[in-house]
C-alpha cells in the first residue's frame, strides 16, 4: 500500500480532533468553552486520546500471542516505516519518543493495578530511572552554569536505587520463604526449590529488616532446634548459613 508523505510539523487540534471523530474516539466539547472546536492549547490532550486509541487497537490487531504473529509484523514494519522517515529531523526526536514511552509505561503499571503493588511500583521506577537516562543524554546544558543532565541523573538514580531495594527486598523475602519450604518436603527430593547465589546476597538486607522475634518465627520454621535462647545476630547468621547452602546447591543446578 502506498503511503502518503506526513505534512511537516505536529498535527494541529482541530486536525486530531478529526481525526478521532473518525475513529468514534473524539470527545465531547463544552460549546460554551469551545464555540469553534479544538482549540490548539487542546492538542496534547488529543494526542493523549489517539495514543490511546491507536495503540488499544493495536493490543487486538497485532496480538503477540497469535500464531503466526503477521499482525505484529506488519505493525513493526509500518511503525519503523513511519520513524526511520524522522530521522531527518534529528536523532534527538527518537530518543524523546523513546523517554515518553517509558514515563507513559511507569504511569500505566500503577494506573491498570487493580490493587498496590510493590513489584509494580518497583517496576514504574525502573521505567522512570530508564527515561531520565535518556532525557539526560540530550539534556542542554544552562547558560547560568546549571545542567539538566545533572538533574535528571540525580532522578535516574533516585528511581533507580528504590527499584533496586524493592527488588533486592523481595528478592530475599521468597528466598527465605523457600528455606521454610524446603524443611518440609523429604531430603534430597527433586522438588526442593533452590536459592540462586544472587538472592542470597538479598537475604542478608533483608534479614537486617526483620526484628529479633520473627527471625526465631523464621528459624523454628527451618527446623532449628534451641531457637528461643539465640540473640539476633545468632539467628541471623543460623539463617544467612542457611541461605549460602541452598545457593551453592542452587549455582551447581545452574552450572
């Protein structure tokens, strides 16, 4: 199908809003407000809507999970087509498409939960840290001596870091789940769940939350016996030995 050249520029309001009035997605404008329609302070909102639309219909046309994926293809395709045609505008443009999608990704993983979740937040950070990485690359550097790309490796690694301790927590917290599971299942069955070197190290930070009474909670689950009389650093180290057996068997299952 041959494909028309885009006008130069951004699309202006009125030239979205028709375009969502064809696509039954365009809202419903208050005649007192807008007497004449879209007004161009409206076109980020209706760029917001389209977005919306065009990528809701892409979920159904170019389901991944089809087989074959053609509709996938043909979607990257006519995607690539259209952004490879930008390039001649400079390559910092893709790079801040790039940025929104990932500030667009952080604000969704919160808004589509249908309860908190930490995984999620985690994972909205991550997309933000990833975003302020890019913004700092093409970030311009002040006439006053400030630099925005200061600023926004300063949020980079402020998302960043909460991504990592929420991970790193949970990490540790199902690592040591699995130390309490294991006790009761047979020795040496094939179901035992091993601990990867990785998670042990986030078994330590996350010991280090827990209070001296759920620790003992934690090592009466694991089978040891005279629990009650250890002080917390007892406990903690009982269950960090713990932790570094099961990762060791845990690398020799990887390896």
């Amino acid at each position: 199908m041959p494909r028309r050249q885009p006008a130069p520029g951004p699309a202006s309001a009125r030239t979205l809003h028709r375009a969502l009035e064809a696509l039954g997605a365009a809202p419903r404008a208050d005649p007192a407000l807008r007497p004449r329609g879209a007004r161009e302070e409206d076109a980020a909102l209706l760029l917001g809507i389209l977005l919306a639309k065009v990528e809701l219909d892409a979920a159904v046309r170019a389901d991944p999970g089809l087989e074959p994926p053609d509709g996938l293809a043909a979607l990257v395709s006519g995607y690539r087509a259209m952004t490879v045609d930008q390039r001649a505008e400079g390559e910092e443009l893709l790079w801040r498409l790039l940025s929104l999608r990932l500030i667009r990704t952080a604000s969704e993983s919160s808004t589509f939960a249908s309860h908190p979740d930490e995984l999620l937040d985690a994972a909205a950070n991550a997309a933000m840290a990833a975003a302020n990485l890019l913004n700092a690359k093409f970030a311009d550097h002040g006439t006053d001596g400030t630099s925005p790309s200061d600023q926004a490796l300063e949020s980079a690694v402020a998302f960043s870091s909460d991504a990592h301790t929420t991970a790193a927590h949970t990490l540790g917290r199902q690592a040591v789940a699995a130390l309490t599971e294991a006790e009761s299942l047979p020795p040496n069955t094939s179901t035992r769940r091993p601990i990867s070197p990785m998670a042990r190290q986030c078994v330590a930070a996350y010991l280090d939350t827990l209070t001296r009474e759920q620790l003992r909670h934690i090592a009466a689950r694991c089978g040891r016996r005279g629990y009650s009389t250890m002080n917390r650093e007892q406990l903690r180290t009982f269950l960090l030995d713990r932790a570094a057996a099961a990762a060791r068997t845990g690398a020799r299952k990887v390896t």
